[in-house]
C-alpha cells in the first residue's frame, strides 16, 4: 500500500527534487500547480501528506483554508517549503517547514519523519492478520502453547490449544517471518472469550523489540 503526497507548487526544479525523495521513501506525488484546483482534489480525496510551496501565487488563502475543519479532515499533515524570511509555522497547521532551494538531506530528513508520522497513525490501530505459534508464560506455568491470530503495535489476539486459566501478567515469546529470533515481550491479558481467544496489550518491551516489531508491521502494511 503506497502512501501518497499532493505538492501544491511549480517550482519545477525543486517539484524535481521532492518527486525523487518521495519516490524513494515509497510515497506517490501527485503535484498540482494550480492551489484552487489542489483545494478541489483535497475535498474529494484523502491524501497522506501535502507539500505546498509559500512562494506559489494564492497559497496563502490556500494555507488559510486548512484551517476549516473539512480540509483538516481531509489533509492529516501539512508541510510548508518557502524561501521567504516569514516563518509560517506560526499562522498555519504546518507540521514540518524548510526553505527553498531544497537542501536534499533536509528535506530526505523531514519527510522521512513526516513518512514516520503517517505509518505511526496508520498502525497504531491497525492489526495484521497471523498464524503463528507463540508461546506464553504465566505465574507458575512456564509454557503454555497457543496460536497468534493477530498482531498490532499495541498487542496481539491469540487462541490456546488448551482451556486454561492464566493470571494477568503474561511473558510473550513469537518468532515473525523473516526474523531470526524470537521476540520477548511482557503484557497483560485484556479479554478473553469461552472460545479459548484472548486479548493481551504489550506493557514491556525493549527499544530494539519495539523498533524491530514497528518496522515489520510497516513492511507488512505497505505490502498490502
């Protein structure tokens, strides 16, 4: 699943430069140098990121319009790229800000958080779908063997081979494809059904756990 931008903007040198940085963090442009016709698509489409350049003719009534809680709806991040000495962070709902000409390790930097920033939304509430075997660890019972139905950020659903009854803290050991180890995480059982189902939320997990769980929900995700 791509991501997608809309650059408001025809300045086509720095448009150049922008529709390669995008293109290689897997975002698709769509560039309009028109700013009413960027207001149309924006009220007809959902878009992941815009870039609108404060140099552009009408793109300060444009920016003013973000301000309306239907372009706000419609366009989640906004990043502003000007060359004038006025800084619009403070007048507009921009989320990130450099100015033109386009440094490109700036500008790969920013986009890249912005990149950050989208995925982060996206897979905070997202769950991909799984069947793996994971094991967990509960008071005294050291393992118990279960099935993982879905993983989240946030957590996973699994399934016990066996009715059983588990305490609320729980060890979570998994291997995800592609990995060579298994993931070591702590949580604590949220839900659970008589179908044998239950629901655990991660409470404890290390940096390189959690960096290596979010970097393959992201592949996952834009796999799709």
């Amino acid at each position: 699943m791509t991501l997608s931008s809309l650059v408001v903007s025809r300045d086509w040198p720095e448009v150049s430069v922008l529709e390669c940085i995008l293109g290689g963090l897997h975002i698709g442009v769509d560039v309009e140098p028109e700013p009413e016709r960027a207001r149309v698509k924006l009220a007809k489409s959902k878009i992941d990121a815009l870039i609108v350049d404060s140099d552009l003719d009408g793109s300060a009534s444009f920016l003013r319009g973000l301000e309306s809680h239907q372009m706000k709806n419609s366009v989640p991040l906004v990043i502003i790229s000007g060359s004038s000495n006025h800084h619009p962070l403070k007048d507009t709902p921009a989320t990130f800000f450099f100015r033109k000409p386009i440094s490109v390790e700036q500008a790969v930097r920013t986009l890249s958080a912005a990149r950050n920033m989208i995925l982060d939304g996206r897979l905070r509430y997202h769950r991909h779908t799984l069947d793996l075997p994971v094991t967990l660890s509960s008071g005294q019972r050291k393992c118990i063997d279960a099935h993982l139905l879905n993983l989240s950020q946030g957590g996973i659903a699994v399934r016990l081979h066996h009715l059983t009854s588990l305490k609320n803290s729980v060890q979570i050991a998994f291997r995800l494809p592609g990995m060579a180890r298994s993931l070591k995480l702590q949580g604590e059982v949220s839900w659970k059904d008589e179908q044998g189902n239950i629901g655990i939320q991660f409470v404890k997990m290390t940096d390189g756990v959690k960096r290596k769980l979010q970097l393959w929900l992201e592949q996952q995700y834009l796999k799709q």
